[in-house]
C-alpha cells in the first residue's frame, strides 16, 4: 500500500466514516493540534534521558496513545464509545504533585526556557492550552466531558515537567523580570 492516495490533492480528507470535508475544516484543525502535541511528545522522549526521567518517560508514552484515541473521538464520536479520562487525569495530578515535591515553590512567573528538553516540555504547555482553546470551543460536537478536563491537567503536567527537567538538569528556572 502506498502512503500517498492523491485523494486530498484537491483540498479535502476524508473522515473515519468516509465523508470528505475541506482540509481548513474546524474537526481537522483540531485533529492536526491533537497530532502536533503528540509529535512533540514524540520529540521530548526522544531527547530525554530515559534512564533519569524513567517514571515520565513511562507516562508520555501514556499520554501518546491517550492523544490517539482522543483523535478518534474527535474524527467520528458517534462511532466511539465516551472516553473515560478520569483515571488518566488522576494519574496526571499524581505526577505533578509527586514531581512538585522536588521543586521549590514557585514565586514568580518563569519564563519559557532552560534545558533543550525542559523547552519541549514548555512548547508542549502551550500546544497543550492551544488545543484545550480549540476543543472547548467544539466542545458540543464530542461525546466525553473529560477531555477538556484532560487536556487542562495535561498543559500543568508539561509545564510542572519543565521544571522538574531543569532542576534535575540543574538548569535554573528563568525568572520574568518586569
């Protein structure tokens, strides 16, 4: 089987149920942030010391599969069964406080930055609260109620990553100056 079908030559993809819609439509948007975050979850293990980060390294890739079958309900809820992402947020604010108890309490605004990897994990956040914005607003359309949740959780786990990244690393957090 060839990867290309020259089928979206003309603008258009078709969904999981067969309908074709325009390449700028709202759901692909949607499903392309989705695989970005995923994508650069990809790239923060690859780049990560997997040996010193081995219980985030576990979770990330948790976190891909999650994001695969968050697409699927996107691309075609009425054929998937209402994701439960109760258990994973738990398991998320687990992390984060396990990872906060590392840290030194925040107080001030950090900027963005520090180590290569603490830097995708921040890239990440952002790509993170992004989708959140996107899916909050097509939120009637899907069947879970869990997913902004999730993705709310997950922007904290990556930005709580990044700092616990640095610290490990001992690259100190930047701190916002006015």
């Amino acid at each position: 089987m060839k990867i290309y079908t020259k089928t979206g030559d003309k603008g258009t993809t078709s969904l999981f149920n067969g309908k074709r819609v325009s390449k700028d439509n709202p759901l692909i948007d949607l499903l392309g942030e989705l695989d970005s975050i995923n994508s650069h979850v990809g790239l923060l293990l690859s780049v990560l010391d997997q040996k010193k980060f081995l219980n985030e390294a576990v979770l990330l890739y948790k976190i891909q599969s999650m994001l695969f079958s968050i697409g699927t309900e996107v691309a075609y809820p009425k054929k998937h069964k209402e994701l439960k992402l109760l258990d994973i947020t738990e398991t998320l604010e687990k992390h984060i406080d396990e990872m906060d108890k590392e840290l030194k309490p925040l107080k001030n605004f950090i900027l963005p930055g520090g180590s290569y990897e603490a830097s995708v994990a921040h890239v990440l956040r952002t790509t993170t609260r992004h989708v959140e914005r996107k899916f909050i607003n097509k939120k009637k359309s899907y069947n879970s109620k869990d997913v902004g949740i999730f993705l709310n959780r997950l922007s904290d786990y990556f930005f709580t990553l990044a700092r616990l990244i640095n610290h490990k690393l001992k690259v100190p957090d930047s701190i916002w100056k006015k």
